[in-house]
C-alpha cells in the first residue's frame, strides 16, 4: 500500500488489534495468577453456605429451594443419594464432570473445579459452559449424603449495566477509528500539497505560495520549504542572469577580435592602422584571459568545500606589495598617494586576502582621475582588522552602490568609458571577505570619491 493515508489506516488498525491483544493476554495472565483460585474459593464459601442452609434447616423442601437459587444466577447439578442426578438453571453445554470427582464430593471431600480446570485463556476457563468447570460439595438432607455442584450463570451475571458498558466501549472504538481517520487526513493534506510542489520545484516551476496556514511541525516545514522556493528561484534567476552576462562578456571581446583580425588580412592595410589594431585584439585578449581567471577564482570561491588554507601573515607588508604593483599607474596619472598601514598580523587565507586588497586598490586607481589622491589605511583593533581605501574619483549613484557587489554590475557609463571592467571585482571582494566571516562597507558620492571598507574579525 504506498498510500501514506492507506498506511496510516492500517497502522491504525494493526495498533488497536496488537492493543486489544496484548490487553487480552494481560487479563489472561491476570486471571490464571491470581483471579481463577480466588473465584474457586469464592463459590466453594458459596456452595458451603448452602449446604450449611440445608443441613440447619428443618423441613426443607429441596426442589422448591433449587429451583430459587438457579434463578438468582447459578446452575446446580445434584447427585442424590441413589446416584441418579438433578439440573437446575441453564443446562451445561457439556456435562462432563468425572465420576470421580462425584465420588470424592460424596465421600465427604471439596471439588475444586474452577481451579483445576485446564484451560490455556480466561474465555476458555472463567466462561467454560460445563459441569466439569463447577466447585463441589457434600451435603446431608434427611439423613443420606448428596452432592452439591454449582457454578455461577455467565448469561444472568451480565446484567443490562454490564450491555451499557460493552455497547459504551464499541461506540467510542468506532468513535475513535473515525476521528483518527478524520485527523490522519488532515495531517496528511499538507504533506500531499507539499509532494506537489516538490514535484514542481523538480521541473523548476518555483511560483506559487503554499496554501498551508499551521503552527506546527508540519506547518514550519512548509514554511522552511517555501523559503527554499524563494532561495531557489532567486538563485535560478541569478543563474539565468549570470549566463546571460557571462555570454555577453564574452560575446563582445570575441566580436571584436574577429572583426580586427578581419581587418588585419587587408595587405594594403597602413602600418600604423595595423599596429592601432593590433593593440585593440591584444588588449581584448588580456580582457578575456582577466574574465575567465576571475570567473575561475568566482567558481572556486563559490565550490569552497574544504576550509580556507588560513596561516598567520603580515597583512601590512601584503598591502605594501600590492600597492607596489600598481607603482607604475600612480606615476603615470600623477596620483598623490597617502599610507598609513599599521603592522598587523592577521591568521587568514593570504592568497583570496590578495585579490581583496588587488581589486580594491586597481578600482580605486581606475576611477580617480588624474593629479587625484588615494588614502589607504590599515590599523589593528581590539577585536577586527580594518582596511580602508578613499579615493577622489568620480563617486557612484545610490543605485550603483547598493549593486556595487552584484556579480558583472558595472556602474554608469560614465565609469565604463574610462576603463573596462567585467564587473566580478568586487564580487570577489565581497566573497572572500565573507569566507573570513568580515563585512565590506562602501560608502560614495558622484564627483566627490568613493571609500571602501573592510574589517576582518580576528579569531
């Protein structure tokens, strides 16, 4: 049955029958331990006491007497002195009782047999219908001895209190089988909405809200589920976003190696006209090679499975290098430049570190136009590491700053005319500063300069 309501339904079943039994064989075993010698010695006391009623009273007619005590609830099997027998009450089903246990009574012995009777339950035992399940005893009327054998009527004990009770638990089982059966479906309901959108979400359909309004456990798994709906078809859109940027990054370069190569197979073609376009493929080329290096350093960033390779290292002499790179630019654009780097040892993975303090510096000379300044500052906190880079560039929008570490966002046209970017810089930034479990603040104005912030927490 692969039905979760056909299993729950047979569960239940399977559970009140297993209950039913166990309770069964409880009382059975209840019964045989301590309750069938007790019941053995209850109608003995009860037999005696008739006897003892004829023995002490004179002029006692027996049948008249019989008859009354089967009425008020038991079966009585007499054995008169010339051995024929008398029944009263409701006949046995079986009579089986020994001759020797008739015997034994008349020769002035107790019958126990309630207690003796082999019986494996109490249905077989307690509620046996037979002579040989009574108790016996002697008796003498008239001067000749009899045999007195009784047991209690099962039908005239069960009175209509008893019906009331039996009628009271079928109704609650059914009761309690239809309400389970109610509230299996209900708890089943959302799980059955939640299969389908499962199977949505594996055709990568994730619109829609889930229609399940609940506080409990399954009410916070729909809601955890939906939330990874949301997370996947946000990361579903950036997938299809960052495929079609990557495409386009990637389309433009090659266009324009092509078209210049083009260009180039022309013999007549100037010197000068060659060499110009010459230094367009090659500088395409270098932007390629830089994309794909950061795309790489993007997918093993986003792939990190193993942790950082961190090791304690000195951050100030990183920056010092870095800006060292980049000593050329500065000259070249006549930039005044201002250092004021702490020495600072930081335990951090110093190759994605580099790429940080790279692309913050090379953005920071990219937009700074010349004869501007760059103030780099490095100092060590109580409990972070902070780098700062302000630059007196030419700043970004509100718009572009909240975007500034979306992956291939490039800010204006008016940033994009000077350098070209492929926008994953400060992506990478972003990223590995993550990974350090830091935080990078950027703060901006168009034609004032821009200043980015980072703080490494040290661990």
């Amino acid at each position: 049955m692969k039905s979760l309501y056909g299993k729950f339904l047979v569960m239940t079943v399977g559970i009140m029958l297993t209950s039913a039994l166990v309770a069964f064989l409880s009382v059975n075993t209840y019964y045989h331990r301590y309750l069938k010698e007790q019941n053995d010695l209850k109608n003995i006391a009860v037999a005696e006491g008739i006897s003892s009623f004829i023995e002490g009273t004179d002029g006692l007619d027996l049948q008249p007497y019989f008859e009354m005590l089967a009425r008020s609830g038991y079966k009585l099997f007499v054995i008169q002195p010339d051995g024929s027998s008398m029944f009263y009450g409701e006949a046995f089903r079986e009579n089986n009782l020994a001759p020797d246990a008739i015997h034994q009574v008349r020769a002035g012995q107790v019958y126990h047999g309630m207690r003796d009777l082999q019986a494996e339950t109490f249905v077989t035992g307690y509620f046996s219908n037979e002579s040989a399940n009574t108790v016996g005893v002697p008796f003498t009327y008239a001067g000749e001895t009899y045999a007195l054998f009784l047991r209690p009527d099962i039908k005239m004990l069960f009175t209509e209190i008893h019906y009331l009770l039996g009628g009271m638990v079928i109704v609650m089982a059914i009761i309690s089988l239809l309400a389970m059966l109610v509230v299996a479906r209900k708890l089943i309901e959302p799980i059955v909405v939640l299969t389908r959108a499962t199977k949505r979400v594996g055709e990568e359909q994730f619109g829609g809200e889930l229609s399940i309004d609940r506080r409990d456990e399954i009410g916070q798994l729909a809601k955890s589920f939906q939330q990874m709906i949301d997370r996947l078809s946000e990361n579903d859109r950036i997938r299809k976003a960052f495929i079609s940027d990557v495409s386009h990054d990637f389309q433009s370069p090659l266009l324009n190696i092509k078209g210049y190569a083009d260009l180039l197979s022309d013999e007549e073609l100037p010197t000068d006209e060659r060499k110009h376009y010459a230094e367009i493929i090659q500088s395409e080329t270098e932007r390629l090679s830089t994309l794909t290096k950061q795309l790489l350093l993007l997918t093993s960033l986003d792939q990190l499975v193993s942790p950082l390779q961190k090791k304690v290292f000195r951050v100030d002499q990183q920056v010092r290098e870095t800006v060292r790179k980049y000593q050329w630019l500065l000259q070249e654009k006549e930039l005044s430049l201002m250092l004021e780097i702490d020495e600072v040892m930081y335990e951090g993975d110093p190759a994605f570190l580099e790429k940080v303090w790279e692309n913050l510096v090379s953005n920071a000379l990219k937009y700074t136009p010349d004869g501007g300044t760059i103030d780099i500052q490095l100092t060590e906190q109580v409990d972070v590491v902070c780098f700062s880079i302000d630059d007196s560039g030419i700043g970004m929008s509100e718009e572009t700053r909240q975007r500034v570490f979306d992956r291939f966002y490039r800010a204006d046209h008016s940033r994009t005319r000077e350098v070209e970017g492929t926008g994953l810089g400060l992506s990478i930034v972003e990223q590995v500063v993550r990974l350090h479990e830091g935080r990078v603040e950027v703060t901006s104005e168009l034609g004032v300069g821009t200043t980015f912030i980072v703080q490494l927490p040290k661990l």
